[in-house]
C-alpha cells in the first residue's frame, strides 16, 4: 500500500504574511538569523505581533549549514520560553534549524509533569529553493558532515509563501536556489518512489523554474518570476518529501559538509553528470530513468524522438541554465582546491553512499562509481 502525505496548509501570494493576524497562539519564539533582523524583514512579523499583543522572543543564531551547537542553544531557549508557536524565518537553514530545535525540545520535554505539547509551527521561507516549510526532512551539520533527519513530525502546520520576502534575494543565491528546486524536481520525478502525485507536483515545478529562473535571476524585481518560483519551490519540496531523492543530493550534501559550497551550487554542478550516469545509455537496455529523463525532456518542450535524444537534451538544458546564471559547470570552476579534493573523494564516496537519498536514487551506485562521478564532476 502507498500513502502520500501532505501536511501543512499553504497561504501563498504577496503579502500573505498577514494570516499571522489571526493567530489565536500569543506566546511566539521567532527562528531566524542574523541578516533577517539586520535588514528588517523580521519587522514584518514582530509589527503584526505588537498590534496584536503576541508576546515574542527572538532566536537570531542561526548559521549556514546549522551546526548541532547551535541546533542546541535554540532548544534551550525554547525549553526556558515555552512558547505556543514557533515561527521560523528564513532559507532553508532557519527552516530546518526550527525543525531540529523543535524535534529536540519535544523529545527532552516528553515527560515533561508541566503537560507542555507541541507549538502551532509556522515556516516563512526567505529564499526559493530548500522547499523545507513542507518536507519531513532536516538537515544539520556535525563536524564536517552534513545529517539527514526525516520524521513527520518535522513538517511545519503552516508554510507562508510571501514573494515580498525573496524580492531583493540577490542573483546568486536566486540562481543556486533556482537550480536546487530543479534538481529536487528531477530527483523525485525519477525516484523509485515516485508516484502519479509526486509526478504532478515534480513535473509543474520544473516547467516553473525552466520558464522563470532564468528572469528572475537576471530581473530580481519581476514579481511574477519571484511568486512562480516561490510556488515552484513548495511544489518540489511536496514532491520530494513523498518521493524522496537521488544521489545527486547524496552527494552534494558531503560536498557541502566538507568544502562548505552552496547546497544549491553544488547539485547543480552535479546534475549533467548524474542524469547520464542515471540514464545508463551505454548499457544497452532502455533503463526506467532514461524513459522517465525523456518524459522530463516532452514536458519541457525540448527535443525527444527518441530516449537518447530526450535525454542528451535534458543535460544540454540543464547546462543552458548553468550558462544563463553564470554557474560553474564542474567543481574546479567552482574554487575546490584539487589536492584536497582528490585526497577526500574516497571518504566523500562513503559517506554518499550511506546517505539515506542514496536508496531512493533509480540506479544504486558502488562506492568506485561515486569515486568516478566525483572526479568528473571536478573538471580537467
């Protein structure tokens, strides 16, 4: 039996911030990072919250790549402050440190005698790409090594999608995000998992990103473009969190671990090089992957007579838009010193084989083919 899940409530358009005016919670702990309260975009939560005397304390620590540590000081505030709803405010790293903060406080509380329950758990992303305000996943960093927690209990009860919020997102971070929601569309469209749901919402985050990525990375203030890929990037998160992923985020997240590349920069320098290997054109055989990167490739409206052809184009479209937002083509262009590179891949190789995407992924890799897929994902 097959199940697809999907939990929270989505308000979405410009200015769909306001729903927080109708909260019955009035004791909020505010996730964010330190950018968020610098540039003010936090104000559009803590003024609806003063009007409407919600009392609210705000937990700014949040880094890139979360470490534990930090996973850690936001559950002791919460423990001290026990508020009734959390909202967390951010990219995908304030997201999934809310999650984990969330998960950890809960489970330290459990047999708590003062009969505190879960908070009402609000996620306003700041950034289009992780999909995180709807995903069971989280993802936090200890040591050098990037950790996958998946739980149902992590996915938010509401996901606000207010395009103001990723208006003024700069080109390069809209560009790695961008390509990050493509990615997470492919993966959960190939998955074994995948399923005719998953596929709906898989397939119409991929048209999204082809047709507005490319304008909203060159035009930031093109509102439409900012809202398509917004929604795109919900959509793919729904998809994957059902469908899961592929080795093309087992991967990237032990790049991310190690040389410390954008998540989003490192899966999009990977995917040529996965979608071939997935596809298995060499084998003789006509692979499920290869079938469904040639359905990708129909939707898309590039050329597809055949499934070499289909495929073929899905790679060359994917390299249009790295070229488009000016994104490196291999992990060279993309500053990772070589020495270090080449003496880690093994350990890198391991650790993506263990990833818990790995086993959702259409074609299961040996530990030699993910040596091979690093180092020609590096470059000459």
């Amino acid at each position: 039996m097959n199940i697809f899940k999907i939990k929270p409530v989505v308000y979405f358009d410009m200015n769909s911030v306001e729903y927080l005016k109708n909260l019955k919670e009035k004791k909020s702990l505010i996730i964010t990072d330190p950018f968020m309260v610098k540039a003010g975009f936090i104000n559009k939560v803590t003024d609806i919250f003063r009007n409407d005397n919600v009392e609210y304390k705000v937990f700014s620590g949040i880094r890139p790549d979360p470490p534990v540590e930090v996973v850690a000081e936001g559950a002791k505030e919460m423990i001290a402050f026990k508020p009734d709803v959390i909202v967390a405010l951010g990219g995908g790293s304030s997201i999934d440190a809310a999650k984990s903060i969330l998960a950890f406080t809960m489970r330290i509380l459990k047999d708590s005698k003062d009969g505190y329950r879960r908070p009402l758990f609000i996620a306003i992303p700041t950034t289009s790409g992780t999909g995180s305000e709807v995903t069971s996943f989280s993802i936090i960093t200890t040591g050098n090594k990037k950790v996958s927690l998946i739980d149902d209990d992590l996915i938010p009860d509401v996901a606000i999608l207010d395009a103001s919020f990723v208006k003024t997102v700069p080109g390069r971070i809209t560009a790695d995000t961008g390509i990050d929601v493509f990615t997470h569309g492919i993966e959960a469209y190939v998955s074994n998992k995948a399923s005719d749901f998953s596929d709906a919402l898989a397939e119409q985050a991929m048209k999204l990103v082809i047709r507005y990525l490319p304008e909203a990375y060159k035009n930031g203030d093109n509102v439409e473009a900012r809202e398509k890929l917004h929604n795109a990037s919900c959509m793919a998160g729904m998809a994957f969190t059902n469908a899961s992923l592929g080795i093309n985020h087992s991967m990237a997240h032990i790049l991310g671990g190690i040389f410390h590349i954008p998540h989003g920069r490192a899966n999009a320098i990977l995917l040529p090089y996965v979608i071939k290997y997935n596809a298995d054109l060499d084998s003789g055989t006509c692979t499920r992957a290869a079938l469904r990167y040639r359905n990708i490739a129909e939707f898309l409206g590039l050329p597809c007579s055949t499934v070499e052809e289909g495929v073929m184009s899905l790679i060359c479209a994917v390299n249009v838009i790295l070229s488009l937002t000016n994104t490196p083509r291999n992990l060279k262009e993309a500053g990772i010193d070589r020495r270090e590179f080449f003496n880690k891949v093994n350990t890198m190789a391991e650790v993506a084989l263990e990833d818990r995407c790995t086993p959702t992924s259409p074609r299961i890799p040996s530990k030699e083919e993910l040596i091979d897929l690093f180092k020609k994902a590096y470059g000459d």
